[in-house]
C-alpha cells in the first residue's frame, strides 16, 4: 500500500440551481478538480462518482458512465458508489484504494445530487430510502423523525437541551456565512432557531439541513508523484469505513452511531494519532443533533458533554477545534452525493491554507466524517498537509 | 497484484416472487454463497452490492448496508455500486480489486433486483434512468427503443434478419428450460417470437428480456488460499471495464458498443488468452441484438456476421461456443442488479463441471459479459478453473 494525496480539488456553489441540471453541476465540479491539478481528462484513469437517489430526483441512474462523458474521459472504468448520504465519502475511499494499491495513478472523485427538481414532500420521501424502507418509513416514520428519536433519548439520558442543539446551527451558519459556496450566507440567533418552525420534535427547520443541488470533486494521485502536480498535496492519512444495523430499533444504543465510533477508532490507528492531533474537522450535521453525536462518538468528547461544549463556543472557528468551518450541511447546504466529497475539498483548502475569512490557523491535520442515513454507515478520513 | 478466486456462488430462482421481497432474496443468495464457501459471516471483510434502481423500485437506497445488516456482517465497509444493467458485474470487478490489491481476503459480492412491486409501465420509466434522460428518454424514445435503433442500423448495415434475432432468444429459451433458477423454463421456436407482440419496431416481446425479481452473490478470496475452501476454486483471469458516450446519438457507430470492444479486448491482452480458448460465455442479451452485437464487439465474430452463425446454431449448447447457458437475460429473467453477478455464478457453475443437464462439456475457460444501458458501460470477466 502507497500513500495517497488530493491534487486537486473543485467545487459548485451549493443551494437552489434552478438554472443549471446535474450535468452541469457535476461539469462545473469536475473541470475546477482538473484545472486545480493542472491535469487534462486525458489523464484520469478511473472515476468514482458518489450520488444518493438521482433516480428519484431526476429519473437518471448510471451517473458514473454520464460524469465520465461530459468530463471527457477516455473510456476508462467508471463507478458510481451509493450509500446514501455518505456516498460522497465512499466514493472517496474507493477511489483512495484504487490508488493506494497501485491499481491506478489518476483517480477522479465525484459527488452530486441535484434535489431541487421535486417537491420537498418528493425529496423528503427520496431520502426516506436511507433508512429501512420495509421496518422504520414504511411503518409511518419520515427520515427527520428517526433522528428526533435520537435527540429526544440524547436528551434524556444526557440532559442535553434544544438551546444547545441550536447553537450547533448557529456556529454553523456562522461558517456559512464566510463561504461563497454556502447556500446560506447568513448569521442566525438561538432565538432563530428555537423559533422556527417544527419539523419533527423536538427538531425545528433551522436544526435541520436543507434540500440543495450541488457538486464536488477531487483529484487523487499517489503521494509519491503529487509534488509534480501541486506545490501542496494533501495526504490521505487514514481511510476507514464501518457499517451498524440499517433500523433504529436493532441498535444496542440510539445515543451513540456505533458505525462513527468503529470507523473514528481505526482512522486513529491507521493515522497513529490521537484527538488532540486533529486542527479542523468536517462533520455530519444532517441535523443538530447528528452534530452533537459526531464529536462525541469521534472521541472528541466523552460521551454527554458535547452538546454543552459546543454551545459553549468550543468548536468554533479558530476556537479549541474548529468545526464544520464550511458551514457543514447545515450551513453549507447538503446535496447528498456531494456532501462527503466536499468535506473533503473543505479540508483541503484549510490544509492549503486556502480557506479565506474561515482559515483555520495554522491548520496542519483535518478530518471529514461522513454518515449514511441514520448511522448504517459511517466513513472517516483524516487528512495531513506535507511539505 | 494476486490472483483473485471465486469460491462460493450463491443464487435465487429468477421470476416473479412475489412471496419475497429483497432482503429476502438478498439473504438467501448471500447465504447460499456463504454455504458453498463454508465460510460464515463473520469471515467476510467487505462487502460490494450491486443494484440499479431500488430507490424507484421499492423506495430504498443504502442498499450494501441492509445487505451486510441482513447477512450478519461484522461492522465492515459495505458499498454499492450502481451502474446501470452493468452494476453486478461492477459490483464483482470492484470485490476482485479489493483483494487483488491486497487490501482484503474474503469479500463478498452480492447483486439484487426486486423489480415486480411496480407497474411495467414503471419499471419501463426506472430502466430507462439507464439511457441519457436529458438527451434521450425525456424526448421520448423508450429504453427499449433505443435497442431498436441499433437493431435497425445492423439489419440496414449488415443484412441482419429479424428471424436471426429471434434464434438468440430461442437457443436461449432452450438453455433456460434446463435451469432450475430460470424464469422460464419453456422452449419456443423463431414462429413464436416473429409472432410475439411488437414492443419497439424491429424488437417484439419475445426479443426482450423480462422484468424480474432475483438475487445472486460470489464469495472471493485470493487465490492462494482458495484451496482451503474449496476443493475446485475458479480464477479470475481478467476483470476489465470501460465506458462510452451515455446518448447513442454521441457514438461514432450504433452498430457496435465500443465499451465492449474495449473491455474485451484488454480482457483477452489480461488473460493472455485468444478468442478460442473461451469454452463458454455468458453475454449481455438484454435484448436479442444485444446478443449479436456482443459476439462481435467481443470478437468471436466478424462485424456483421454474428447473426447468420447465431441462426446455423453455432452457439447453441456444446455447438462451436457455447453461449448463455444459464438462458441468458431472455431466458433466465434480468433482476438488474443481479444480471452480472449471475453471470458469474454461471460460470463458476459450468467450470465446476456442476451445470447438470447444461453443463458445457469438458469446459476449462469462462467468460461473463455485462453491459450497462445502451452501452455506456461494459464490464467483461475471464475465468479459469486451476487443479
């Protein structure tokens, strides 16, 4: 096994896209990863794309063979991963084996979602798929109320409070509005949160990330050769993935995502780091509460206090670990295939030192976390700057 | 890189089941898989699963993760791969990657459809997320219809008969009367399928496959150590992939599928291996001419020459080559997802010397072709046995 670096990285702006589909978003992406490598689509040779639901939200499947086309690669095998909202992340560490093995040198990394094309009642059920179809959104559940469950019994066995959940949203929307690629540039309030609109109890609309199109891409290289191609290559330090029970109901805890806990446990190892190596962080908010569990069950905090810390300003920008200094889902908008993908394009630019008004000082290692539906899958990677 | 070895297969019967859904269908080819291996659940370290369009089919995605939930699987990383008609044979060269680089030992892969809950008309609309939407089914040709513009051009190109298409689906039908896992299981001849009803002009019902539920699944390891499960581990001697334009109308020729050509002649250069040393293929005939046009993109047969030896009966069971024994995607039924990696329980089947009443005689090399939509993925497998 050889190391492995991001050499490029390319973004879209996330939000509302009326005016542009999915191949346009996912050509936006690609062609900025490509440029920011200084490579041409000659010299990919495999792509990994990571979407959720396309087939639902806009009909197509087989996006892999379509991102390959419009990016004008050659022939070459193309693979679109899904495993729901963390599709972008495991298309990542696929394309992070092909090269770490020596399989390949030029491995592009995809992800897209294009939402906004259907109805929120469409999308909500869309995303519905994440969870257990048969025994959990069949049986009346929507996919928000799963993590309610989780928020109400984090909230009774730890004390956590709604106020705190909603400063998780306010940190966030504080990133956000320091990204020109966030859909929502735009302070918010506890007071905002805790009086917006109710979604499922006791999550309200601002705890919850919005429905939003976008794209994200990556250029891997082995590390070896990354210096050819960029003065700063990131390395891939660990890559780990873990999977839990797809219900609620079969999970020894809905305190804890236990699939985080694995995945966070082995990235340490691989990486030999601790927690206290790590400068910025990308997590998975989906919802305030998801935050919370992330910094928990990543070892961050003992599990209980984080949700305390973190209103207690704790993680944010260029505080004690920053985190989510996109604007994470909440804030930065969360197009689903995309999502894991941009964490690590995030990374990358604090790692740079690219990362403008939400720089994270002297950031030298970052972390992406990355969660499938309501914990079934979790992927983890952390990140070092080499110089 | 090592070699890679299939030793367990695993399947369902193909058809209508209406009695089961997919984590039905999906454990019990996975547990057959196990079985055959001899190996239990807690061996497999990774996990790839196949299926194309579970999101519209039966409203959930996050498929690898119910599927390693639903076999027992310890935590591992679990991924699906998508593409298209093309997503089991993915789903395997992905698991054969895993473990030629290294990076696992047991890897199960698994491939899933359960396309019946829906309307045909339905699952017409969800199959065609395999063609370009913008570009082509949302201007209104069918996914079958876009089979029929390739069937077209052949017969004006070439001279190609619609009484030549029809002898691929009754060699097929034949091969499938002889297999206990075939939806169905019942001759008919040129008469009834020039008979059969028009569904896209020159294609009728009976030059197209079915809507199916079914699953099937592999168990590899390295090669090196199949012995150990099994007393006749069948190698795999090359697993190749490519890609083209998604639209037809991008194409150079409509006439070929040039990401055939392309997988399968850097298969053969893999392999080391020529044309006439394949005993026994299984091809993607997701509709008669696809048949025809993959015995020529994989070079058994010149252009245009494929159908008149298809109708002289050279690829019927122990004739010349012997060609989808299993009864072919016609005769055995198309569960989608399930399609490529059936293909290799097949010939896993025939190089065991266990295909009963349709076993290939003295067959020593294998070969799988899977093709996703109108051809913007291929995906082609040598096998071999070794004693």
């Amino acid at each position: 096994m050889r190391d492995v670096a991001i050499i490029g990285v390319g973004l879209t702006r996330f939000g509302e896209r009326w005016e542009h589909g999915l191949r346009d978003l996912m050509a936006e992406a690609g062609l900025n990863a490509l440029n920011d490598a200084g490579i041409s689509s000659d010299d990919v040779e495999m792509l990994f794309g990571g979407v959720m639901a396309s087939g639902r939200f806009i009909g197509q499947e087989h996006i892999a063979a379509l991102l390959s086309d419009q990016l004008g690669f050659k022939n070459i095998p193309a693979v679109r991963v899904e495993n729901a909202c963390a599709s972008g992340g495991t298309a990542l560490r696929q394309g992070y084996m092909a090269v770490a093995s020596g399989i390949h040198d030029i491995v592009a990394v995809g992800g897209v979602e294009k939402m906004t094309d259907v109805t929120p009642s469409e999308a909500t059920s869309a995303l519905g798929g994440a969870g257990d179809q048969e025994w959990e959104l069949g049986q009346g559940i929507t996919f928000p109320g799963l993590y309610a469950l989780m928020a109400k019994r984090h909230m009774h066995e730890f004390g956590t409070t709604e106020e705190q959940m909603a400063a998780v949203s306010v940190k966030n929307h504080s990133n956000a509005a320091k990204n020109k690629y966030a859909q929502f540039r735009k302070e918010i309030t506890i007071e905002d949160v805790m009086n917006s609109k109710p979604v499922a109890d006791p999550l309200k609309i601002f705890d919850c990330s919005p429905i939003s199109d976008g794209a994200a891409a990556l250029i891997l290289a082995p590390l070896e050769i990354a210096k050819k191609y960029n003065d700063t290559p990131i390395k891939i330090s660990a890559s780990t993935q873990a999977t839990d029970t797809l219900s609620l109901a079969e999970r020894e805890s809905i305190t804890a995502i236990k699939a985080t806990q694995i995945a966070g446990d082995k990235a340490f190892k691989a990486a030999k780091m601790e927690r206290k190596d790590i400068d910025v962080v990308e997590v998975h908010d989906c919802f305030t509460i998801a935050e919370i569990l992330a910094m928990e069950d990543l070892g961050f905090y003992k599990k209980g206090s984080a949700a305390k810390a973190i209103a207690d300003g704790e993680t944010a920008l260029n505080a004690k670990l920053s985190v989510n200094t996109s604007g994470g889902l909440k804030g930065c908008g969360h197009p689903v295939g995309a999502t894991g993908v941009k964490q690590a394009v995030e990374i990358t630019w604090q790692l740079r030192g690219e990362a403008g008004e939400r720089q994270v000082k002297g950031a030298e290692i970052g972390m992406t976390h990355n969660v499938g539906g309501s914990g079934a899958t979790a992927v983890v990677h952390i990140m070092e700057r080499v110089n």
